[in-house]
C-alpha cells in the first residue's frame, strides 16, 4: 500500500537527492530497497539505543577467600555469588590481588557476571586497623603506612590512587579505629562503606562513637564529596550464624551501560548507585528539581524515607512507595536512606544541587 500512494505522487515530486528525475520503472526497481535500507537503519538506531541504555547491576565488593582469612577458595566464593544472582564481585582479600582470568573464563557470561579485580589494602596504626579496598587496579598497592590515622590513610589512598585502582575506606567503625575528623583533610578517596555485614564492624556506633551515618554527614556537611557503598566483608561460607560474616548482607546497584570492569568502575566513582542492605529501588532519579526514589518489596513491608541535608538535618520524611523531595535550591547535599520495616535499608548518594 505504501507503493502505491508512492506511485499516485506527481511526477514532480520524484526525485531524488541529486535532483534526477525518477520514472515508474525506476521507482519499482528502486523503492524496496529504499524501504529495506530505511528499515535497517531503523534497526540499527534501536540497536545503538540499547547500547547506551543503562540498568541496575548487582554487585559484592567486599570478600575474602582462603587467599587471606577466608575459609572457602576464590572458586566456592565466585560460586556463591553467580549462584545467588549477583552480577559482579570483587574478591577483596588482605594485601593479595587475585588473578581473576581464570575464574572469569569459568564463572563470567555476558551481562550476567563478572568478577573485577580488587585487593583490601590492610595497614594499621598505633593498633588501629586501617582497611582501603582497591577497585580495578592494574596492581598490587602496598601498605605504606603513616605518622597518624589520617596520613596512614592518605598514604594508602595515594598508594591506590598510583595502581589506578578506586579507593574505598572500610569499616571505619571496626576497632573504633577511623573518626569523621580523621577524614576531614584526607584527599582522593571518593568512597566509603556506610554498611559492612561483618558482625564485629559497628556499622550504628555507640559509646559516643558516631553512626556510620553521622561521620558521613559530617564528612559531606565539610565539603567532602564522598558516596556510600555497602558490601558483605564475607569471610565464611561454611558456617552460618550471628558470630560469622555471611555472604548476602550488604551490596550494591550500580546503573551502568554494560558489565564491564571498566563500566561498573566508572559509575560507581559517579556515585550512579545506591547501597542496600535489603532495600531495593527500582528507580532513583535527581533530575531538575526533584529527587525520586521507587521503592520495591513485598506489600505488608511499611518504608520510610528520610532525606538527609546539611548537618544530618531531615529535610522530609515519607511513607510512599514513590518518595519524591522538592530541591529548594538552598541545600549544599541531599541524600535519602530507605528504612523497611523488615529491618533493610538502602542509601542513595548525595546530590549537590547548584545554588
Ligand atoms: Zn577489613
Ligand atoms: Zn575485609
């Protein structure tokens, strides 16, 4: 039908782009191919289109294996997670980076999982455990200690930064060991864990020691521009229990283009994620004026939104599935945390609207 309306155009009308007039014949010789040509460029735009639609990937970048104090090797651990419908994971064992070559040819499938390399870059100072992941470094960082807690971790922060690996302060609450004011002058580390599963790492605080909450905002009420991850530290997959650090505690999903090492590192270091411990979001967007959560769960579960601005002030607190906060172009960071009623979480990072 499309060749015949096409045929009943005046004569004038066909021509083409060079200006030479078409006949019938040509056009009946022509015309299919034009709309085969038009259908596959078609195709192919649709095609580029999925190419840079991003999704959720689910990712652990916190495990250890017995290449460290794990008890199960890199293969049960990779295993665990492929099993258990993750889409990434970093085995992060203590000062050892992991070939991970051979365990991608076994476990890695297209879009599905992939294991990025990482190390726990594990130093101490005056007692006090000073633990840096590394994210996709091309090698091995050293611990290179310090003359304090804050020169131990801006030592080793460099020392990453020098592997090009990401940097990303852990458990900062585990042996009472890293302050907010200890982080306040530390430059290049982009990360930190709000949540880690491991029983002994107090994620909430106590005894006058600040939430992992409160030094974060602390740390952005300064002007520190630092995004929040939450990860397993797993180190036991044989023994399940409240005394042992269990896989499946704490993640991340992270929206990228593609699985790739490189894909899922660069949006992380954009703070494109959010952390959880059992909250998950289908959607968070921060574009124009509002910042938008879809929460997902089971009907009976109650969530509530807080959105968290300058000093840990609550700048609104909801009920709704959709939480939605109306930027009032006054905040200097605005981040939310998701509170099920079940007892998971999730963490979006802060956004720093323009004044
Ligand atoms: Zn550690
Ligand atoms: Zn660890």
């Amino acid at each position: 039908m499309i060749y015949d309306s096409f045929r009943r155009t005046s004569k004038s009308r066909n021509v083409n782009a060079l200006g030479v007039r078409i006949g019938p014949t040509m056009l009946r010789k022509w015309l299919p191919r034009i709309l085969i040509a038009t259908a596959l460029a078609s195709l192919l735009a649709l095609a580029q289109l999925n190419v840079t639609q991003k999704r959720w990937y689910k990712g652990n970048l916190h495990t250890h294996t017995l290449n460290s104090d794990g008890d199960s090797t890199p293969d049960q651990v990779a295993t665990w997670y492929r099993e258990h419908k993750y889409n990434f994971l970093t085995l992060s064992d203590h000062n050892h980076l992991t070939d991970i070559a051979g365990l991608n040819a076994v476990h890695a499938a297209k879009e599905k999982f992939l294991l990025i390399p990482g190390e726990e870059v594990t130093d101490a100072y005056d007692k006090k455990p000073i633990h840096i992941n590394s994210y996709n470094p091309a090698s091995l960082g050293i611990p290179r200690h310090g003359t304090s807690v804050a020169d131990t971790i801006q030592n080793n922060v460099n020392e990453i930064l020098s592997t090009n690996g990401l940097p990303s302060l852990n458990h900062p609450n585990f042996g009472w060991a890293v302050t907010a004011q200890d982080l306040l002058a530390v430059k290049g580390l982009g990360l930190f864990e709000v949540y880690n599963g491991h029983p002994a790492v107090n994620n909430d605080g106590g005894g006058g020691f600040q939430s992992l909450d409160e030094m974060w905002d602390v740390l952005l009420t300064a002007g520190q521009k630092l995004y929040g991850i939450g990860v397993d530290d797993a180190h036991h997959f044989k023994q399940i229990g409240r005394e042992f650090s269990n896989p499946g505690k704490g993640w991340i999903q992270v929206r990228a283009s593609e699985l790739s090492a490189t894909a899922i590192a660069a949006a992380i270091a954009q703070g494109d994620f959010y952390a959880s411990s059992g909250v998950q979001l289908s959607e968070v967007t921060t574009a124009g004026s509002d910042y938008r959560l879809t929460i997902e769960g089971a009907d009976w579960e109650k969530m509530t939104t807080y959105f968290i601005g300058d000093g840990g002030k609550v700048l609104a607190k909801t009920f709704d599935r959709t939480a939605v906060y109306h930027f009032t172009g006054k905040e200097h960071y605005v981040r939310a945390r998701v509170e099920s009623s079940s007892g998971g979480k999730a963490w979006t990072q802060p956004v720093f609207p323009a004044r």
